[in-house]
C-alpha cells in the first residue's frame, strides 16, 4: 500500500493521506461508497484516484487494500 501512495501526485498524497488518518475515528464518513458485491468494503474517492478499504467492526480494525487510478483500482 506504501508504495502505491508514494506514487501519488503531492496534492493527491497529502488529501489521501488526510482521509486516511481520519478513518482512524470514523471509518465511515460522509462521501464514502459500498462497494457493491463486498460485505464490508469502501472506497473514498479523490479526483482520479480511488482508496478500498475493509471495515471490521468485530475488531475495531480498518484495512487498506488499494489506493490507485480509477481506471486500475477495480481490477482483481
């Protein structure tokens, strides 16, 4: 996941990093979407590029599976 964000365009960096450590105190905010066919699984979207994310609410855990391009992020 590391190397994916440090990929990223400065501004795209610094807005994702930002939403990323808010999910630490609300792993669903206003704007997030379900993921269709997923049982706990979220994106956050910034401009071209898209974070997933899972939700464990059994264990009070959020996991980052991708943060990439649109085009590439739904891609199994």
């Amino acid at each position: 996941m590391q190397k994916q964000l440090d990929v990223l365009p400065d501004e795209t960096y610094k807005y994702i990093a930002a939403k990323i450590q808010q999910l630490a105190e609300n792993p669903l905010p206003d704007g997030v979407i379900k993921i269709k066919g997923a049982d706990n699984e979220y994106r956050i979207r910034s401009g071209d590029y898209r974070v997933r994310y899972e939700v464990d609410d059994r264990e009070l855990t959020v996991l980052l599976l991708q943060c990439k391009h649109r085009k590439d992020v739904y891609r199994k």
